[in-house]
C-alpha cells in the first residue's frame, strides 16, 4: 500500500487536501469550496480521495487554516499550525532562497518576509477585505466574465482605467461609475487588478522591505492579470509556484512529517470517519454576562469537542486543553 | 457618597479595598463583559478609543448598581484620555443620569482642586492621614501587581498552565466578598501561598516576550482578549512594559522627576524619538529597546485603533526591530477584533520566534 502525508487547509473559502509522499513530491490534490460546512466538505474531500486513489496508508495528518482546529477534531492531525507558518513552510520548500512570499486568499491577504530561510517579519490584512479573492469573484460576477477569464481580459488593456481601491465597498461603486462611463471591460478588469494591487502594498506590505526572489501563492495567484499587476508596481519579477492554490496543505503536510520523526503512530483516525455522524450544537452560556456562544460537536453521545467559552468551563469539561487556544 | 471608578486590569482589587478601609462605600462595576462592551458601543462616539467605550460601560453597570460618585484621574497630555472625564460626564447626563464626577488631575491644572479632592477622598483632615492613607493604598497596589505578575510566570513554567487559571479565577471572585484592606491583604497573601505551590517544570527556559504600547489595553486583560493568559498557555514568560506600580512610581511617588525606569526609556527612545508624541508613544518605543537590550525573544505593541501616540510608535518601531534584529508585532484593537485572526498572528509569531532561536542556538 502506497504511504502519505496528508495535509489539510480549511479556509474561509476553500478547503484543501494534498497527499505527499516522503520525498515531498505531491501525488493528490483537491480544492474545495468550503459553503459554510467544513465538516460535510471535509468529509466528501476523504471520500473523493478515497474514490480516486483507493484506501492508502496515512502517516501523518497536517492541519492548516482558520477551520485547523475543527479539522483537527474531524480528521485527527499531529500537528495544526496556522496558515502563516504553513504557508512560508511550503514556500521554503518550493524554493529555499525566496525572501518574500505574498499570498492571498479568499478572505485574507498576508506578507511574508523570510531572510536566510527564517521567517523574520509577517502582516495579515486588518481591516478591509478588498484585495482578496471574495471580491476579485463578486467583481467578476458584476462585469459578466468568469473569473478564471479575468487575469487573461486584463492583460488585454492598452489603457487601463483608475479606480478607487482604498475599500471594497468604494472600489464597487468606482467600478460601476467607470462601467456607466463606458470603459471597455479589458480596462476595467486591468484597472481592478491594479486597485487590488495598490491596496495590498498599502496595507498588507506597508512598511515591509519587499524583496526577490518572490513566490506569489494562494487562489489569487491564478489571475495573471494580478500577478502581472505585481510584477508591475513592484519592478520585479513574481514567481507563482506550480501548487499555488494549494501551498498552505502542502505547509501542514511537511509540517506532519517533521512531527512525525519524533512520533510513532498517528493521530489520524481511519478513513471510518466517512461514515461517522457527527452533531454539532451551539448555544450560550448563561453562567455570567459574557454569554459565551458554545459550539459542542459530538459523534453519537460522544463529546468529541466544545469550544468558544472564554473561562473554560466548558471546553476544559473535555479534558483536552489544546482546544481552548482556539 | 457611593463611589465608583472605571476597570482596568488589576486596579479594581487595590482600590476596592483601599476606599473601603478608609470607610468609604464602593461599588466597584462588575469585570468586564461583551456586556460592558455592549453598553459602552452603544452609547459612545464610534470613533472613540475603544477604553472609553468600555469606561462608560463600567460606569453604566455600577450607577445600576447604585453608584452616585465617580472617581476618575485625570490628563492634560496630548492624547485624547485628557478629554475622557469631560466627555464622560457629558455622555451620562445625556443619558439622563446625574452622578457626581470626581477627577484628579495632576498638580499642574491647579494645587488646590486636587487638595480638595484627596482631602474628600481619603477622608482626612491633614495632611498626615492622606501620607498614612497613601501608604496602604501604595501596599495594595504592589501586591495587586505582584500576584498579576506571579500568576504570568507560573503559567509560563506550570506543569499544568490551567492550574494557575482557576487559582486566579478562585481569586477573583473572592476579592468581591472582601471588605477592607486586612481581609484583601489575607486573601492576596493566601492567593500567592496557593501559586507558589503550583507544580513548575525543571530546566525549561521559556521565551521571553515584553507587552508594550497604550496602557489600558496592554493593563486590562478583557480589552487584549486575555493575551497574558493566552501567551502563558503557550509557555511563554510575559513582562509588561506599564503595570499600575510602574505608573504610581513614575507619576506619583517620584513627582516631578518620573522614576528610574521611565527616565531610561526616554533615553533609549532618543535615537528615534526626541520629543513626547502623547499617551505612551515614547515610552512605547523606549520599552522596545528596553526589551530587546534586556535579552528579551519579541515584543508585542498593543493599542487601541486610532490610538494617535501608538500609530507613531509604531511607525518607528520597524526601524527598532531591523536596528536590534528583535521580533516586534503589533496588534490593534478595537470591538470588532476577532479573536480568530489574532490568534493566528500569535502563533505565527511564536513560530517566528521559536524558528530564530533554534537558528542561533546552530549557529
């Protein structure tokens, strides 16, 4: 039976799984739209892959992503690290001598900055949305275009067109004032990827000293138009590595097998949670006036989690304590 | 006269028992809650700081409680807490409450009035019983800030990290059936018998990570969502660059010269900053390199979201960290802060951390 590491990112948007090998060397890889029910897709996303390849051996389990700890509870992994370190992980190991890695995702947006092969600085965008693949999708759906059209439409503009990239909410309302005025839609996609582009320097690298080699990953990295925008604003060149869309499980994965070096057996619980039955519940604490929303998760009459209470009456009833970080 | 006074961090515990011994009624506001928050969200310009927002929150729930008098201190520094007593007041009574607002502000707006304030205050008819009143009020603190301080270190070293957490909460929820200085004295006194007996781990070197930035959020731990407790979890050895003490040190008991310890980070903040830019901004700055000269592993600037001395600050710190090769994050705050997206930058910059010093320890 083949031998894996399997590396799991549950996102905001997307939730991805890759099986690697011990030479690193990818053989699976699977993006999903997460639709608000992680533990249904992360489910189907085991079954997919079980369909695909057949029941293989797991060695170790990653988990990455703001869903880490609720796939940690699903899957069982050996280690769950946050995206930020996954992502730079993966990226080091795509190339060792990068020293800026950019990433943008769905929801968030991050900078990395790695010197010598460590990661010495980070930011992850604060305030505002604008510059990430929710709104890249949301424009594209306004301008009628699909949006793995959108990087090859903006490469066709000879004069693209200024918009207003502060907010995503002003950005919008820029966008269809220059639609009204006419702009053909090659301008204004190029225009938008220059926005998201502005937008992210000024905020998610402001301060940052950018320098090559650097590696630009996450889904928005399939628009070419974006990273075009980069190369352009930046007057340097952009390397998008082969899995992109899928860096920050290849991050948990590598993440895994060095756990696993000191680790005999994994946490991973069998390709039976297909057909495990999992009841998740919320409700609020009445105990003070913080009312804390709890979310318990069971499998049968199982409590296999609670979390959300702040003073851990709750999660701590478990006996698990790694779960009240989350 | 039924007084109050606004939450932050341990403060509470000191002058609970301080007023109480000095016969007057307290109602302290009960901790901290989205309820506070709640209340002071609702009431508040949106553009406030976020500890004003809280503060009328604070004030709200002990005037239910039947608070009538409002203690407060006050500023005339350029930062916007100057402003609070007055906005304060006016927010309440547009709220219909008429309550009596006590505010001391520092001797340079007027002898007098602040003579008048503490005399009223303390209960005292000379100036000797306001020195005596001064020195339980000064014992309370430090011991207050010591059993904050305890409690981060335990955790950091604990065999158990959860075991200091219901220690503390024990603690807390005692310190409201107190009266009076003694018994608060007994309960801290049993409170650190209780820590000091928490099991620690042998040979473990924790990192080191100084807390600086505006003082309210980095003091009270509801506003920086328990980061003190959090960091403590992961091992982590927290120092705070401002705790009560630090500030009565400075403000109070070395008046007009500012104490030690802050006269050196004004010296070390020269290279970047020569002049005060309000609230804490220079202080923040001084404290980074404070950290990064005392062989500390990071920093971590707090500050609450339009904090005008913190952005300056921060805008320097940058240079600080390149300049000492030293880890410094910073983390803004406001109501809408998710707790996700901050811990993941918190552990990311553990990991960043942890990766440096496996790296030098290589060579």
């Amino acid at each position: 039976m083949d031998k894996y590491y399997m590396g799991i990112d549950v996102g905001s948007v997307s939730t991805n799984i890759i099986l690697m090998d011990e030479e690193k060397k990818v053989h699976y890889k699977k993006y999903f739209r997460t639709q608000g029910k992680p533990i249904e897709i992360l489910k189907e996303g085991i079954n997919n892959l079980v369909e695909e390849i057949g029941e293989v051996e797991i060695l170790g389990v990653g988990a990455t992503g703001s869903g880490r700890y609720l796939a940690n509870i699903i899957v069982g992994a050996d280690i769950v690290k946050n995206e930020i370190t996954a992502h730079a992980v993966a990226g080091l190991n795509f190339n060792p001598h990068i020293r800026t890695i950019i990433e943008i995702g769905g929801q968030d947006s991050k900078i990395v900055i790695i010197r010598d092969g460590i990661v010495v600085d980070f930011a992850m965008n604060t305030v505002c949305a604008a510059g990430t693949g929710s709104f890249l999708d949301r424009q594209a759906a306004r301008l009628g275009i699909d949006i793995s059209d959108f990087g090859s439409l903006a490469l066709k503009s000879k004069s693209p067109v200024r918009i207003a990239g502060r907010c995503a909410v002003f950005a919008e309302s820029d966008m269809i004032h220059k639609q009204q005025l006419g702009h053909n839609q090659y301008d204004i996609a190029k225009g938008l990827c220059d926005a998201l582009v502005r937008n992210y320097l000024s905020n998610v690298g402001k301060g940052k000293e950018i320098l090559e080699p650097i590696l630009f990953q996450g889904g928005v990295a399939a628009n070419i138009g974006i990273k075009k925008a980069f190369e352009e604003a930046l007057n340097m060149d952009v390397i998008v590595p082969d899995n992109y869309d899928v860096m920050g499980a290849i991050g948990a994965a590598i993440l895994a097998q060095e756990e696993m070096k000191n680790k005999r057996k994994t946490n991973f619980r069998g390709f039976e949670i297909l057909n495990m039955d999992y009841k998740v519940k919320g409700f609020e604490c009445n105990g003070c006036s913080n009312k804390c929303e709890v979310v318990e998760i069971r499998e049968k009459d199982k409590v296999l989690a609670r979390y959300g209470d702040k003073c851990g009456k709750w999660s701590s009833l478990i006996g698990d304590n790694s779960i009240k970080l989350a | 006269m039924k007084l109050t006074f606004p939450h932050m961090g341990n403060v509470y515990i000191a002058a609970k028992a301080f007023f109480e011994e000095l016969g007057q009624e307290v109602i302290p506001p009960p901790r901290n809650s989205k309820k506070t928050l709640e209340i002071g969200t609702k009431y508040a310009q949106e553009t406030i700081c976020l500890p004003l927002k809280i503060m009328i929150g604070n004030f709200v729930e002990s005037i239910e409680r039947g608070a009538d008098t409002i203690l407060l201190t006050g500023s005339c520094g350029p930062c916007r807490f100057g402003y609070y007593s007055v906005l304060e007041n006016n927010i309440l009574k547009d709220m219909g409450y008429r309550v009596r607002f006590i505010v001391l502000d520092p001797i340079g707006e007027g002898v007098d009035k602040l003579k008048k304030n503490v005399y009223q205050l303390f209960n005292a008819q000379n100036i000797k019983d306001v020195l005596e009143a001064a020195k339980i009020g000064w014992q309370l603190i430090k011991k207050a800030d010591y059993i904050t301080d305890l409690s981060n270190r335990k955790r950091a070293y604990a065999i158990n990290s959860y075991e200091v957490d219901l220690i503390m909460d024990n603690y807390f929820k005692e310190v409201e059936k107190t009266f009076g200085a003694k018994e608060m004295m007994e309960l801290m006194d049993s409170t650190i018998d209780k820590l000091n007996r928490v099991k620690i781990k042998q040979n473990f070197s924790p990192i080191r990570i100084g807390l600086i930035g505006e003082i309210y959020t980095v003091i009270e731990p509801f506003v920086n969502l328990e980061l003190e407790r959090k960091l403590g979890h992961m091992g982590v050895l927290v120092e705070k660059s401002l705790t009560p003490t630090i500030w009565v040190e400075h403000h109070v008991k070395a008046f007009p010269f500012g104490s030690k310890l802050e006269r050196l980070k004004h010296e070390l903040a020269k290279p970047y900053l020569k002049t005060a830019v309000g609230g804490h901004g220079l202080e923040t700055v001084g404290s980074a390199i404070y950290y990064a000269q005392k062989g500390f592993d990071g920093a971590i600037q707090l500050l609450p979201l339009n904090c005008m001395p913190e952005i300056v600050a921060k805008s320097i710190l940058p240079n600080v960290s390149k300049d000492y090769s030293f880890p410094i994050m910073t983390l803004i705050i406001d109501e809408m802060t998710g707790e996700a997206g901050y811990m993941t930058r918190i552990e990311a910059f553990m990991d960043l951390i942890k990766r440096k010093r496996r790296t030098v320890a290589n060579g």
